[in-house]
C-alpha cells in the first residue's frame, strides 16, 4: 500500500520512516492537505494527516473517489474530520489516543510557570543588559487553586504536577477520574471552577459543546486576575473574547500553545513575512500573554509514540481491514 503523508516535516520523516516495516511505500509532502493538494494522494490506499489539515466533506469525497480508504491522524484530536461524511462514505478514521500526556502536561506547567515568573519577559531583559526586577514579580503557586477542565489522561498527570506545588486542585468533568480523586482534586460545577479558579487550565477535547468555552457571555464567570491555560485545542477559547478579557483585568495572564486560527501559522517559518492575522497580531501586543506554536507535544518520547501508534493503525488495516484506534461518530458527543 502506497501511504502519502501530508505536513510532513524533516521530524515526522524521521520517526516514520524508524517505526515503518519492510514494505511500506511511505511519500511525504510538506503541503498540507486541502482540496487543492488532495491529488497528490492519486493511487494511495492511505494518506497520514495530522492536525491542521482539512478533512471536510469535500476531501474526503475526493480521497474515497481516489481509493484512499484509510486516513491514518498522527494526532489524539479529530475535530478537524468530518466523521459523519467519513462514515457515510464508507472511510476509515483513526488516530493516535495517546501519544505521551507527560509531555503536554509539562508545557502547560513550564506555561504557568513562565507566565506566572514572567521567564519570557526577563530574558529579554537580560540580554540587553537590563536587570531591574520592576514589572517580574510573581505570585507563589502553593496554596493557590487550579481549575482543571477535562481531567483525562493529560489532566490527571497535571494534577500529579501540580499537587507536589501544594496547590489546591478542583476539576470539571463529566466523568471523574479516580486518579485525580486519589490526589486530592475536589469535581465542581463549571461555575463554581471559573469563579473560584486562580489559575485555569484547559485540556479538554473540542467538541460542539465546548467550542467557545471561553467566550463573551462566560467572562464575567472567571475570577478577576485568573490565569488563563489552554493546551488542548485552539477553537475552545474565543481569542476576540480572550482580547477583551486582558484589556479589562479579567484576565490577568494568558498562556496559549494552541490557536483557533492556528492553521496557517503553526509549524511555519513566517519570520520574513507580515502576520496577516490581526486578531493573533494584537495578542502578541500583551505583555502578559505568552503564545507557543502548538509545541506542547513535541518531545523525543512523543513522536516515537505516534510514528509507533500511526505505523500500526495502518499495519493493522492493512492485514485485517481494521484500524487498532479507529475512531467513529459515535465519539463526537459528549459536553465537558
């Protein structure tokens, strides 16, 4: 089976082409696969997509008309595929579950951290030779309460993470995680984890339901001077919302290493070019914001895990038929 791997980077190349059998004909293209590069998978019985690559209705109808009967994700989110369409049409869909939790529940700790010690700030500061503390001070996170939005797999590793801080840990879910009950962290309405949060993290999928959980009308819930995370997936924060919240105080800090509009930014090298994004553009303009390029899981462990996991999604479809994490409509339900 030829295999066209689409947003390949030199990293993907590397740990695909370790983790693949004798075999495989794997073909990687940096372009990203929209309805203008889906030729590109002319005569493939899969293609690999990873998140920011458009699995609309359109794309897949052109993909199944190719024969492409498999879309193997190198990543754990799939909102980006139009499952219904998928299922209609007869497509399998499967991802990576779980790549490595340890590696974005660190990013969102080493966010809090920076944001919080303001990192970022001093070591610009001391480059150019400045040393004055004015404008860094911090806050110390023991005591302080951490609200934790979707408490699987990454949520209960990050509250492993912040327990051993001493901070205090209240999460949201519409199923508890033993683990996290075992820690200490206390399930609340999602009221009640806005309003009483110092510091927010979100790390929960991104479904119709959580779509803009933090937008315009929910503001006026969140704790004055809260700290903002969100790791999961762009689209949960409102980012015109997030805007308004930093100019009036609402929002004391944000972290983000995702973007609701991220797609044609992410994984690129715009340093030479003028950022087209006015929304992202005035985001940058805060001194209390801190934005990574959806880098939370990107660790040597990771990638092995997903080459790994992707490599046998396809092995597995390839000699049963099946994918061993295919994902169905099924999966789309399901408010946090």
């Amino acid at each position: 089976m030829r295999i066209v791997v689409y947003s390949a980077k030199p990293y993907d190349r590397q740990f695909l082409d370790a983790a693949a059998r004798s075999g495989m004909r794997i073909q990687y293209c940096e372009a990203r696969l929209s309805l203008e590069t889906v030729a590109l998978a002319e005569g493939a019985g899969a293609i690999c997509a990873f998140v920011n690559d458009d699995l609309s209705r359109p794309v897949l109808e052109r993909l199944t008309e190719m024969g492409v009967q498999l879309v193997a994700l190198r990543c754990a989110g799939f909102n980006q595929v139009d499952l219904v369409a998928a299922e209609k049409l007869g497509l399998t869909i499967a991802r990576v579950p779980a790549y490595s939790p340890y590696a974005v529940a660190e990013h969102t700790m080493a966010l809090i951290l920076s944001l919080n010690r303001k990192i970022h700030r001093a070591y610009n500061r001391v480059r150019e030779g400045n040393f004055a503390l004015d404008g860094l001070l911090g806050f110390d996170l023991h005591g302080k309460t951490i609200g934790i939005v979707g408490t699987g797999k990454i949520g209960a590793i990050f509250a492993r993470i912040a327990s051993g801080f001493g901070c205090r840990l209240i999460g949201h879910d519409l199923q508890p995680n033993p683990d996290c009950e075992a820690l200490g962290v206390a399930y609340v309405t999602r009221e009640e984890l806005f309003r009483t949060s110092d510091i927010l993290t979100l790390m929960c999928p991104l479904t119709p339901e959580t779509r803009h959980l933090i937008r315009k009308e929910t503001l006026p819930l969140l704790k004055k001077g809260v700290m903002l995370i969100n790791t999961s997936r762009g689209a949960i924060i409102d980012t015109r919302a997030a805007i308004t919240g930093l100019k009036d105080g609402r929002i004391g800090s944000l972290g983000i290493d995702v973007y609701e509009e991220e797609a044609d930014l992410f994984f690129e090298d715009l340093s030479n070019d003028v950022l087209r994004d006015d929304v992202f553009a005035r985001l940058l303009t805060f001194p209390n914001v801190l934005v990574t390029g959806h880098q939370g899981f990107f660790t040597e462990e990771a990638l092995k895990n997903i080459a790994d996991t992707t490599i046998g999604n396809i092995e597995s479809f390839i000699s049963t038929g099946k994918a061993l994490h295919a994902v169905s409509t099924e999966q789309l339900a399901g408010p946090v």
